[in-house]
C-alpha cells in the first residue's frame, strides 16, 4: 500500500470510528442476542431430537473399537494417515497445534487492510485449506464402515473365520468390504486373490510390521480365520 493510501485509510477509519456507537451497550447487546438465539435453538433440537444413544457399554467385551464421535473425525483420520508409531505424538498434538496457531497468528503477519478475499490471497487460501481438509477428513472418517462387525455375505463354512476376523480387531487397522477402516493396514476385501493362503496364514502369525501377533489363537481359530480371509476375492 502506497504511505498516500495509507494515510487516507487511517483518517476515513478515524472518521468512522468517531460517527460509531459505543460497544457497550450496541456490540454486547447483538452478541448477547445471537449467543442466546444460538442456544436456544441447540436446546430446542437436543429436545425434539432428542440425542443418539450407542449400544449400552459391556466392560467385559475384548472386541469393542472405539471411535471419535464424528468432530474428532478429521483428527481420526490424520492419526491414520501418519502410521509409524513413533510419529503418533507428530499427529495428534504437533500438527493440529502447529495449525490453530498458525491460523491464530494470521491477522499478525497479514496485516493488510482490505476485506476483499480476493485481495487477501494468504488470508483467503489459509481459511480455504483449512475448511477443505478437514471437510474431507471428517468426510472420511464418517463414511469408514462398523468396526464391529462385517456385512459380507459368505458360505457357511467361512462363518467362523469372519466371527474370529471381528473378534480379533481386525477392522481396527483394515477394511474388509464396507466395513473397517483404510489404514494403517492394507485392504482385505479381495485378499484372497492377491496372497496365497498359506502366506496369510503365515502373516497372521508372525504380525509383519506394526500388525500384531495372533500366534496365541488356537490352531483351529488360526486356520479358521486364514480360511476366511483366503475366500476374500
């Protein structure tokens, strides 16, 4: 901005400020209104909508996965997205924080005086990609299918197998069908065409990678499960 511009901007804002009203009791007076307007109408939805009810918490399940409700969303998802152990604390506390700071200190190191998005590019493109991604995290994570259960059709004798596949928390880290979740491990809903059964079998016992080991099953539940996943194709 030019000193002239500039200089002409600050008398017409002092003209301005003096012909404004005070901001008490005008500017309290329509936040007051609006904070109440707002929560009435959250009052007024929790009653006539009442609030979902999830099924009734069993401390004794070893097979319960929990899940954010849907605002932590995107974060569920970022924390996915970055799958070394060693990087969890990098997802859940440094970028979300490395963010909202960022997007706090935006009026400090865009001090430009114009309220055209247009002509505020930085202010514009931060508020863009901030909405964008975490619209499409949260979108993500809200269409990731039950982790509790599996909605596949199979023959009856792979009925165990996919028992066990739910029992073991297997959705936790794959998705098998429309079920489970993309990450961090690898999709399962057409294993069986992709790996022998034995190497499943294999991989299911030793837990290659960050996947645990399930060597402590029984052999029959261990075979029952290789089963199943080698029918996926």
């Amino acid at each position: 901005m030019k000193p002239a511009d500039k200089q002409a901007y600050l008398e017409e804002y002092e003209l301005l400020k003096k012909k404004g009203k005070p901001f008490f009791p005008y500017a309290v007076l329509k936040d007051s209104t609006m904070a109440l307007l707002v929560v009435g109408t959250i009052i007024a939805m929790s009653i006539v909508l009442g609030a979902e009810q999830g099924p009734k918490a069993d401390p004794t399940t070893t097979t319960y996965v929990p899940r954010p409700e849907w605002y932590f969303f995107f974060l569920f998802e970022l924390l996915r997205v970055i799958k070394p152990p060693e990087l969890v604390p990098i997802a859940t506390i440094g970028i979300p924080t490395i963010c909202m700071v960022l997007l706090l200190l935006l009026p400090f190191y865009d001090r430009g005086p114009e309220r055209n998005p247009a002509r505020r590019p930085l202010a514009t493109t931060a508020g863009v990609l901030t909405i964008v991604s975490m619209a499409y995290l949260t979108f993500l994570g809200a269409t990731a299918g039950s982790p509790t259960e599996i909605e596949m059709e199979v023959a009856p004798r792979y009925e165990a197998g996919k028992e066990i596949a739910v029992g073991a928390g297997c959705l936790a880290c794959h998705k098998i069908g429309e079920n489970g979740n993309d990450g961090p491990g690898v999709e399962l809903t057409h294993i069986g065409s992709q790996v022998p059964r034995a190497a499943i079998l294999r991989s299911v016992e030793i837990g290659p990678g960050i996947m645990p080991s399930f060597r402590d099953l029984p052999p029959k539940k261990l075979n029952q499960l290789a089963d199943f996943l080698a029918s996926l194709d």
